[in-house]
C-alpha cells in the first residue's frame, strides 16, 4: 500500500523539530516495509524546520484561513505603493501590523495546546513576526509560508520595489526673477536717461523749468541702481543658499551609501554564516542518525549476547546436575562391588 505523502508531510511538519528526524526515520522505514523505496526516499530528503519556521508551519497547517489573508494584503500594499497613495499606503502599512501581531499571538494560542512544547518565553517569535513580514512583500515566500514546509525564517529589507521618482534640480526662480528685475531696471534707467535727456533740452529751452527736471530724474536713476544692486545680493544669497543645501544634500547621500554597502557586507557575512550553520546542522542530523542507528544495531548485538549467556548458563547448569548424578552412580557402582569382598572375609 502506497504512503500518503501529503498526510505525512504534515503529520511531520507540525512535530517539534527535536523530535522531526526520529519521525522521519520512522516515516521511511514504515515506506520500506510497505514496499515503497521511491516514497521513501523522498521522505528521507525531507529538511528539519527550524523552531520559528516551525512555528511558521504550524500556523499554516492549523490556520490556513488567517494565513490566506496575506494575499489580498500583500497585493493592496503592492499597488498603493506602485501608485505612490501616502494616505491609502498609511492605512494599509497600519492593517499590515495588525494582522501579523494577531498572526503570532494566534502562533502562541498553537504552540500552547501541543504537549512538550518550548514554553512561550523561548519562542523565537520576532523571527516569526520577521518572516510574517517577508510574505507580505515577496509572492515567492509566501508561497513557502502557505505550503507549511518552511525550513528557516526569512528576513526582508523595505517592501518589494519602490518606483523610483523622477528628481529635477530647479534654477531660476529667484535668478531669473531678479534678471527680469535687472532689466526693468534697466529699463527704468533708460526711461530715467531719456528724462535727463528730456530735461537737457528743457533746460536748453526753458532756464528754470529745466533744473528742476533734473531732480527727479537723478533720484529715479539712484533707485533703480538700488533696486538692480539689491536684487543681485538677493541673486547670489539665493545661489549660495541653493549650494550650501546641495553640498549637504551630497554628504548626507555619500553617508547613506557607505551605510547601505556596510549593511550589505553585514547582510553577506550574516547569511553566509547561516548557511554554514545550516550546513553543519544538516551534518550533526546525519551523524546522528548513524549513531542512532549503530545505536539500535548495537543494543540488539547486546541482546542477542544476554540471551547466548543465560543459555550458557542453562548448560552449565544442566552440566553439573549430570555431572553430579554420574558421580553418585559410579559411587553406588563402587559401593556395591566392595560388599561381596567384605562378606567373604567374614565367613571365613
């Protein structure tokens, strides 16, 4: 009869993972005697869980109505955030906290039922949360999360791929602004000019009207010079304050990218040891198994020498019991061959 994988598999899943490779071993060697060597090979390349990824399955396998609610969630914060909404993003970054905090408050009501558990103060719950997390932003660890055979927590950094704005540089404004001033006050000064000219040929003309033209048009000159002179003060604080934002605006990105590319090395370096661990766990789980077995194969040779030596000692027993009832009969045998010579001395 052939193994029904998919039970099995979350019969498995849903052990505790200190308790998951004797399961397993049990799970393959129960294919073997049914005949199924291709099941049981596949059972036997089946990977213990972590505990947080453990924990991760369980709420898949028990609660798969609250985990199916990541889906529609993750595609909404998809959108908004394609779609740059800040207020419907805001919204639904806030629904998001809330259904992974009852997600892993549902995770400790699980692991509270189930006997031998790790008590709650021991569970990796912010890798729950972390992983949790990861499913909403990525459709591929999602799909790991609702199959209930998670093997480790899955981090994630932001949330999916953010669209890029298109940056402009504005110049002008006050510039162009005060180019504009610059010629109306060039302008005005030309106009003022042409009112000295005009005021020339009165007094050339007119004697007295003529001098009293020329006041004015000097103080129209001199404050369209100040006008002009103070709006390219203005020109240049306003350039020199665009400058200074930019230089800070430089640091300020020369120091983000020196953090990125650290997180990064950090982010290498930390995944690189977790494959080592994960490697070396998967090498202590197979010698395990070998010492386990040898184990198994060691305490039948012991048994099967506890039965030889009882054996043994039946023997000996049974030995010196015949040994013993020998030597009383060839006593008697003695005893009775010594009489007759006995009763002959005696007649005579």
């Amino acid at each position: 009869m052939a193994v029904d994988e998919s039970t099995l598999a979350r019969q498995l899943y849903r052990t505790p993972p200190d308790r998951f490779v004797a399961a397993r071993d049990a799970a393959v060697a129960e294919a073997r005697r049914v005949g199924d060597v291709a099941t049981a090979r596949r059972i036997a390349g089946w990977k213990r869980p972590t505990v947080a990824a453990w924990l991760v399955n369980l709420l898949a396998l028990d609660r798969p109505e609250l985990v199916a609610d990541l889906g529609p969630l993750a595609e909404a914060l998809r959108t908004a955030q394609r779609d740059l909404e800040g207020a419907r993003l805001r919204e639904l970054s806030a629904q998001r906290r809330e259904l992974v905090a009852a997600l892993v408050t549902e995770v400790r009501r699980i692991v509270a039922d189930i006997p031998d558990a790790p008590p709650a103060t021991r569970l990796p719950l912010a890798e729950v949360e972390a992983t949790l997390h990861a499913a909403l932003a990525d459709t591929g660890v999602a799909g790991q999360v609702r199959s209930g055979r998670l093997l480790r927590a899955v981090h994630h950094s932001g949330f999916g791929e953010v669209p890029r704005p298109q940056l402009r540089l504005v110049t002008g404004g006050v510039a162009e602004e005060a180019t504009g001033g610059r010629a109306a006050a060039g302008g005005g000064a030309r106009a003022a000019g042409g009112g000295t000219t005009a005021g020339g040929a009165g007094a050339a003309a007119g004697g007295a009207g003529a001098a009293a033209g020329r006041v004015p048009a000097r103080e129209a000159d001199q404050g369209g010079a100040r006008r002009a002179r103070d709006e390219r003060v203005a020109a240049r604080a306003a350039q020199a304050e665009r400058a200074r934002r930019r230089r800070a605006l430089d640091r300020e990105l020369a120091a983000a990218r020196a953090a990125q590319r650290q997180a990064e090395q950090d982010l290498d370096g930390a995944a690189t040891a977790e494959r080592a661990g994960v490697d070396a766990l998967d090498r202590i789980e197979g010698e395990l198994a070998e010492l386990e077995r040898r184990r198994a194969a060691a305490e039948q040779e012991l048994s099967r020498a506890k039965l030889a030596r009882r054996a043994a000692e039946r023997a000996l027993t049974a030995a010196r019991r015949r040994t013993g009832e020998v030597e009383g009969v060839i006593e008697a045998a003695d005893a009775e061959e010594a009489d007759p010579t006995a009763d002959a001395e005696g007649a005579d």
